[in-house]
C-alpha cells in the first residue's frame, strides 16, 4: 500500500511551472499501481515527476503526483550484453557513477545529471553527437504501471508501437516504473573546450559535427564570439587527465555559476550593460583540454536559474536560424546575457522525440529567471518555426 499523500505547492526547477498536488512517494511496483488505482476510484488523475527540469508544463496535475525518489537502483546488470535495468526514480548522477563501477557507461547524456532517467527519457532529453540519438534511444526495454493499476513490460519486439510511444511519451501512457538500457564498456573522452569566432565555427561546422563524436558550440548574443566542445572517445586504458579542482572550483563552481548570477543580477537592473559584460565573458575564455570519464564531461553544474526554450531543427538549417536570431535582437533592442547553445543528434524512430525522422539541430535560448523572458522566446518560436522546428519538451 502506498501513503494518502500530503497536499502541497509543487514548482519545477526553474519556477515556470507550479500546481497544488497531492504527493505520494512510492517504494515500490505495488505502491505505485495502489496509487494509480485508488487515484481511479475516486476519479482523480496522476502524473509521475522526477526532478523538474523541464521547462514546460508537461510536469503539472492537480491530482496526485508521484515522486519516484524511493524508486531508485540498478534492478540488473549484464557486462557482457551491456544491458542494465534501473528504476524509474534513479538521478543520472548516482546511474552512472553506479555503471562505471560495474564497467559500463550510457553511450551519451545531456549536460546536466540531475534528472531521473524516467524523466530524461519521458522528455526527450538529449546530448550531442552526429551519430547518437538522445538518451530514450539508448532504452531497450520498460516496465510500465498503466492507467487501470496492470503492470506492462514492453519493448519493440513484444509491442513495437507502444514502445515507439513510450519511450518518449510524456508520462500519457503509464508511470514508468523501470527501464532497461542499452549501455557500452565504460569509457573516457578528451575534451577540448576552446573560444573561437562565430563566423569560423559556421563556415566549418558540417566538418566540426562529421569530425568529432561530439561536438557543440555557446554563441554569446551581441557578439560574434562562441565557445566550442569538442568531446571525443580515447582508446580502453588511456590515463585520465582529469581538470584539477583548483580550475574546476574556479571555471565550473565559481566563474561559471557564482559570478555569472552576480552579472546577471546587475545586468537584470541595467540591460544595456548586457553586450559589453558578453563581450568581456567571451573574449576571457580560455582553452582547456582534459580527459575523464565520460560522464563527468558530458554534465556540468548548473546552480544559476534561468528559463529555457529549445528546438529542434534540420541541421543544415541551423546557421540561418541563428543569423535570424541576431537580427532580431539587432531590431528589436533587446538585450540577452545568456549564451545560445547549439547541438546535434541522429534521427531516430521514437514518436514524439524531437529527432524523429530525421538528423536534427538544436538550438536553445536562454533568459536569466529575473528577466522577462516572453519577447526573445516569441521571436526565436516564429524563427524556428518557420525552419520546421519542433520543441522540447
């Protein structure tokens, strides 16, 4: 049996979102169908949340809301299959520092670890890289609790079509209660992170995305400057070189969180101040070069709070929906602070992941959470829109 639940304000992570909910939090299989059929009988709803992060709605219900938390572990491991079982509530960080014990690593992930699997993969979330698809497509299996309290286990053998549905599905199909992945021996990458011109990085990106297992770039708005990361596999047995923790308190924790909110906040208060203070970041970028896990190089923290809207595109279009982007911010006077970023990723067959069909570029604008963020994110939608691009969720 699974607790009534308190009733409670939830808001997602970046304080887009909020709703009156009743939480539950579930130990098990048999908690989570409990809630869903008690849910049921009294002609509510449920929606299973992991940790927020997305910056839609996709995560609200006024009915009872079920936190995963206490649904977390490695159910099974194969080293030899590469296939691993998890529940649903499992954090990416604890995932794969667990994997990389067992010998294995996920073949790629975003760039933060904070969320669930079930809610990375429900939301499409994806990293970087020519030739991977985002993280649902690296599932091979799951365990679903659906809408009458029945257990479902599916993958694309037994049910190809809920599964294609699944995969991605947005949390309409059932509650995630397990997944099954498809992971690879664990691995390290090289990572080169170098400032460059925005003009340079367009004129060669095609060779950049071909070239590198992944590749991504930081457009600083009102300037014609970006930072480039280039991540790619070294062989089995290379020595790690990892950042020292002197450059990574100062690069990641204290330049790249601490003093970037404290520009925010005084550029929030005097906008205009915007382009010089970009200008000032980008040109104070300097190269860093360092091997580690593959893990601990595909994330980063992320302490500064800012809104977040991002779409997908076919990726040749990607350089005339940023050239559109910076003549809007030409016109319209608006002033942005956060960096552009831009990524890449295979097609895939998942039904509502953004690369479905078709080999995709992303771009995501980003607004500091003490700015109004509607007029640049109207404007970038009318732009991406018009390049058949399709949201994030």
């Amino acid at each position: 049996m699974t607790d009534r639940g308190s009733r409670s304000t939830w808001r997602n992570w970046s304080g887009t979102v909020s709703a009156e909910v009743t939480v539950q939090t579930p130990s098990s299989v048999a908690g989570v169908q409990d809630a869903v059929v008690r849910a049921a009988e009294r002609g509510g709803t449920v929606k299973a949340i992991g940790a927020g992060h997305s910056f839609t709605a996709v995560g609200r219900t006024e009915g009872v809301q079920l936190r995963l938390d206490r649904l977390s572990g490695i159910l099974g491991a194969d080293a030899e299959t590469g296939l691993v079982t998890v529940l649903a509530g499992t954090r990416l960080r604890a995932l794969n520092e667990s994997l990389w014990s067992l010998g294995l690593s996920m073949s790629n992930l975003g760039d933060i670890d904070v969320q669930t699997i079930s809610g990375a993969i429900s939301t499409g979330t994806h990293g970087t890289g020519r030739k991977l698809g985002g993280i649902a497509t690296q599932v091979r299996a799951l365990q679903l609790v659906l809408a009458d309290g029945s257990v479902r286990d599916v993958d694309a053998g037994s049910d190809p079509d809920l599964f294609a549905a699944a995969a991605v599905g947005l949390g309409a199909l059932g509650v995630i209660t397990a997944v099954t992945l498809q992971c690879e021996p664990r691995f390290a990458l090289a990572a080169a992170e170098a400032p460059a011109a925005l003009d340079e990085v367009l004129a060669d990106l095609d060779e950049s995305v071909e070239t590198n297992d992944h590749f991504e770039f930081y457009w600083f708005p009102h300037t014609r400057r970006v930072l480039t990361k280039r991540n790619n596999k070294v062989l089995p047995g290379t020595a790690l070189q990892p950042v020292p923790r002197w450059r990574t308190a100062l690069d990641d924790e204290f330049l790249s969180n601490t003093v970037f909110d404290a520009i925010n906040r005084v550029t929030t208060r005097r906008p205009s101040l915007i382009p010089r203070a970009n200008a000032i970041a980008a040109r104070a970028l300097s190269a860093r070069d360092y091997v580690d896990r593959s893990y601990r190089v595909f994330a980063s923290p992320r302490r500064v709070v800012f809104r977040e809207m991002e779409y997908a595109m076919p990726r040749a279009a990607v350089p005339e929906v940023l050239a559109e982007v910076e003549r809007w911010l030409d016109r319209s006077g608006e002033r942005i602070g956060f960096p552009v970023e831009v990524r890449f990723a295979a097609a895939d067959d998942l039904w509502l992941s953004t690369a479905h069909g078709r080999e995709s570029g992303y771009v995501a604008v980003h607004q500091y959470h003490r700015r109004d963020h509607e007029p640049y994110f109207r404007a970038v939608e009318q732009i991406a829109a018009a390049h058949d691009g399709r949201p994030h969720w």
